[in-house]
C-alpha cells in the first residue's frame, strides 16, 4: 500500500510572536512618517530608486514598512494615478484585493526571502542561503501574475543572508528588469556588503519612544493592553514593539527583578532559582539573556535601570564590556554545542555577582 504524501503546514517566519499578526498582516505603521514620506515621494516623483536599505534596530517596525510599502504599490501600480497624487500615506484599505493577497503571504508578485522551515532537520535554517536567493532569478524571470507589471522582494533580514546568498541578489541588483522594487531590511548599513549598499538608496529607522511602543504593542497583540507591567516591559524594550511583546509573553519583567535580586542583592538562592526557571527551556534561556544583555548594555552606556529599585554599583566601563563579552561567548557556545543551559545561566550569575562584590576604584567612590 502506498504512502500517503506529507502534507507540508505553512510556517509563519521564524522571529514570530504567538498570537501577533506578521508585518505582512498589519495595516497601521505608528512612527516612522518621515521614512513613509520619503517612499511615497520618490514613488510618486516617477523616478524611484529600485533598491532600499530599510535599516534600525530589529522589531522597531522595519518589516512592517517595507511590506506597507509594497501593499500600496500592488494596490496602485500607476505611479501618475490621481490616488497616488492624493495619497498622504501609504494606507491601503484593507478591504483592498492586494492587501488581501500580501496579508495572506499569496500575492504572485511579491517575493518574500526570510529563513525557513527544515522539514529534514524539524527547525528553521540558521540563515537565508543561496537557494532561497536563487528564487530571485526565477520570480523576475516570469510575466508579473497581475497587471501594472511591478515586481517585489523583501529580503528580512538582511543580515540573515550567507556570503553566498548575498553575492547572488547582488547580481540581481546589478540589472534588474523595468518595475522591480527591493526593499532589503537590515540592522545598519555596516552590517550589508559595500557592493549591496552602495546599490541602494538608505532608510534608517530610530527606536520608537515609550508611549508609541506600547501603542503598537497593544495594536497588534490585544493582550499587551491587559499587561500590568507593559509600561517597564516597554523601558527594557528600548523602542522595540516586538520586544516589548516577548519580554510580556516569555515574563521577562518577573526574570528582570528576579536578576536584580540574584545579583545586586547578592542573594545565593535567588540565584539558583533563576538559573533553573531560566535553564528549563531554551525559550526561556533566550529571554533571560535578552534581559541581561540589556543590563549589560546599559552598564556600558551608563543609561539608568527601568526599575527604580535598581542599584548598579559604579565600576569602570572595562568591567562591564569585559563580563559583556565574556557572557556573548558562553552563550553562542551554549547554543552552538548545546550545553547545559542551568549551569550556563548560574555561572553567568555568579561572575556578575562577584563583579558587584569589588571593590570600586577610588575614583568612582
């Protein structure tokens, strides 16, 4: 008897949040209008450069964007329409056939590269490699599946892409064919190719402040408005809606001031506690160290702590770039060879207690 085929279930992107709608899915940008002005400007000018670099801090709205930019050049492919000479934004109405088709991940001609599902190793690839950027090739190479004749890819992230793949949108970038459009998100232009970036036209994208990070929070994960401590979860999100949303959904505010505890308070067992809460799954292990590498960040900036109960000792800014660097290591190696994650998290612990425990330098007292 033959066997049934596997059925393949589509996978949302790999950076996902439970129950959050995708950039793809979201109608509204909050921030960001100057970036948006600058799109529609050069869209309607006629004259619009094929390639952006959409750069800024990840969750901050990058993707979210670039997908509202290409929802509105679907909907009005002609660049000399009276909508688009009308338009203050690039809203779309959602009722919109092409908004239909990219909220939906269908729409024939927009090609979306992010790193996907392994069905052969059950986890999504490390990177974006040259396979999926091969698509490239294929997908421009084909009469566009609706009239007005533009063709998108989104790239998201950028930085996900191996050298390889990298080389190969270059050469796409090199000669496109008439009406395609690029919209490449990445970190900062520093993390791109010279010979990328210098074949597209910058966007760069700021951290939202407070107030607008919990509005997008709350605009795409209605829970975020029920959360007691969404306006902390927001200081440690620094601008980052999506952050934002895992510090609340993996309780990255109760790891927070259990960190505080276990190492400003120098307190032996909330230390052990943590390290098993934090240890018990990798999940759980990512969002503990998304929250110390915070720390860490702002003990090297010198920036105050969210919670005012906090009380970092004064050291040199050495110390804290030096146990910053020590604990990036340990964590790529815990990832890399799959180690321990209980005894990682405590002897992270440890150091940071025993760094609080010195002596400050005459000069800082």
């Amino acid at each position: 008897m033959a066997r049934a085929p596997k059925i393949e279930v589509e996978r949302p992107p790999e950076d996902a949040l439970p129950d959050v709608e995708l950039p793809r899915q979201t109608g509204i940008l909050i921030g960001h209008k100057a970036a948006e002005q600058t799109l529609l400007d050069a869209y309607r000018s006629g004259r619009m450069h094929h390639a952006w670099l959409i750069a800024g801090a990840p969750g901050i709205g990058r993707a979210t964007l670039a997908f509202r930019f290409a929802r509105f050049v679907l909907a009005h492919p002609d660049q000399a329409s009276d909508a688009v000479r009308a338009a203050a934004d690039l809203d779309v109405s959602p009722a919109s056939p092409a908004a239909h088709r990219v909220a939906a991940g269908v729409h024939p001609n927009l090609l979306h590269l992010h790193r996907e599902w392994n069905s052969k190793s059950d986890r999504y690839q490390g990177s974006i490699g040259v396979d999926a950027t091969r698509r490239i090739i294929h997908f421009l190479g084909t009469t566009p599946g609706e009239s007005g004749g533009w063709r998108i890819v989104i790239a998201d992230p950028l930085d996900d892409m191996t050298p390889s793949a990298a080389n190969a949108l270059l050469k796409n970038l090199e000669e496109p064919p008439a009406r395609t459009l690029f919209l490449l998100v990445c970190r900062s232009r520093g993390s791109v190719l010279p010979t990328i970036a210098s074949r597209c036209r910058m966007l760069q994208l700021e951290p939202l402040g407070e107030a607008e990070t919990v509005q997008v929070a709350e605009s795409v994960w209605p829970d975020a408005a029920g959360a007691s401590d969404r306006h902390l979860a927001a200081r440690l999100a620094n601008g980052s809606p999506r952050r934002l949303i895992a510090i609340l959904q993996g309780e990255g505010v109760g790891l927070y001031r259990d960190m505080l505890r276990a190492i400003e308070r120098d307190d032996a067992a909330a230390r052990m506690a943590l390290a098993w809460k934090a240890g018990s799954s990798e999940r759980a292990c990512d969002a503990f160290l998304d929250i110390f590498d915070g720390y860490l960040h702002r003990r090297v900036h010198g920036t105050p702590e969210p919670d005012k109960t906090a009380a970092p000792p004064l050291r040199p800014l050495v110390t804290w770039a030096a146990l910053w660097e020590k604990a990036a290591a340990a964590a790529r190696d815990v990832r890399t060879f799959n180690l321990d994650r209980t005894h990682f998290v405590l002897d992270l612990l440890e150091r940071s207690a025993a760094t609080m425990r010195e002596t400050a330098p005459s000069s800082l007292q």
